[in-house]
C-alpha cells in the first residue's frame, strides 16, 4: 500500500507570494492533518479534515486554509507569504484520526520563503 | 492545554547498548494516548510505538519499550541493543480521547548511535 505523498518536496517563495500545498493519503483514510514544522516551535498543528469537513484547526493566521476532496486527497494554502512561513510542512493521514489510531506521515514539503 | 516536555535536547549511546529517552506531559484528563515518533534525516515520521492511558501495562514493540507512570505522567522511551539505524529524532506526542484529535509533540531528542 502506497504511504503518504506530499508534493511538492522543496518550494522556494518570495514574500508576498502564495503557494499550495498538496497531500495524497493512505489509500482508505479519510482524516488528514498537517503540521508545521521549524526549529524554534517544533511541531505545530495546522488543521485535520475528516471527509471533506475541517473537524480540527490549530492557532494559525487566517492565511493558512486547507480543504479537502472527495478522495480524500488534501491541499494547504498559505497565502501573502511571509519569512516565518518558513518550514517544513507536514501531512499526515489516518483512518478516523482519534483514539489510537496513529497518524502516517509524508517526507513533508520544504518551504522557504526569501 | 495539555503540554509535552521532552527534557534531554540530545542523547548518544553506544551501538548495542541500552538507552532511555525520557518524556513528561501535563493534562488533567483522564483518556488520552501517548506516541513516540522517530524522525530521520529523511524527514518522515515514523511510529516507533503507543499507548492507551487505560492500559496499565507498559507497551512494547520490538527493541522498543515504554516505561509509563500515569500518576507522574511519565512516559519514557527505552531502546535495546542500539543499532546504528536507530539515529534519529525522537518525538514523543500526546492526543486528547475526546474532543480535539491533534497531537501534541515535545520538542524532541536528537539520539545519536556510536559505532
């Protein structure tokens, strides 16, 4: 079974710009979560998205969104970049995203924003 | 809010040896699950092992054992026999059993494996 796909894996941006990022799960899991990713706050939640509905949004401006399609697949937005959007974007899938169920990570997506 | 404390930024062993990454969490719930995370350099976390906070007995996957204190909220990580594949991040992370499903990471430890 195919992990977790994020593409893409390195994205450079300029301040200002707005980039999409984009997410595969696990075949047969309809929750997925991302997370960000830096050396100063370490792992921060972003959002989770349980068939098609955000169920979950963490303490993150307005300019970070995600949606969520029919198949599962997820994409993250962040618009009007700015140089502490700076990280490494995680996605994670799950079947029901609760209780024990652990969450499957991608290698992530790269951002730097200059 | 609940909080993860990772207190060792770094740890180092010697190949084949054993070691023990500690980890404690604030939380005035009573369900919740633990996870302990390893990420490599290349970036994708990996489940090393869990735990339901209604289990008393510790879990154990493998090389890899918990040693959870529920009353101290204590929920450390030991590595038998150390093997050079193990280097890596470790996270440990927290989930609420009812409302909010995220998890909570501690910032990590770096453990490196000495050959």
């Amino acid at each position: 079974k195919a992990g977790v796909t994020q593409t893409p894996r390195y994205l450079i941006k300029t301040r200002g710009q707005q980039v999409t990022l984009s997410c595969s799960p696990i075949s047969g899991h309809r929750s997925v979560s991302w997370y960000q990713q830096t050396p100063g706050q370490g792992l921060q939640f972003l959002f989770e998205y349980f068939s098609e509905t955000q169920r979950n949004k963490g303490n993150f401006p307005g300019r970070f969104s995600g949606r969520q399609f029919s198949n599962s697949r997820s994409e993250m937005n962040v618009s009007t970049l700015e140089l502490g959007d700076s990280a490494l974007y995680l996605c994670a899938s799950s079947p029901t995203g609760v209780g024990n169920s652990p969450l499957h990570f991608g290698n992530g997506t790269r951002l730097t924003v200059t | 809010a609940q909080t993860v404390t990772q207190s060792q930024p770094e740890m180092s062993v010697q190949e084949a040896e054993t070691v023990t990454l500690s980890c404690t969490y604030d939380t005035s719930e009573s369900d919740y699950y633990l996870f302990w995370y390893k990420q490599p350099p290349s970036r994708q976390m990996i489940l090393v092992i869990r735990q339901e906070a209604y289990k008393q007995q510790n879990a154990t996957e493998n090389r890899f054992s918990v040693n959870f204190q529920k009353a101290a909220k204590s929920f450390s990580l030991k590595i038998s026999d150390s093997q050079l594949g193990d280097a890596a991040m470790y996270f440990c992370a927290y989930r609420s059993g009812v409302g909010a499903q995220k998890l909570v990471f501690g910032q990590g430890t770096r453990l490196t494996i000495n050959p």
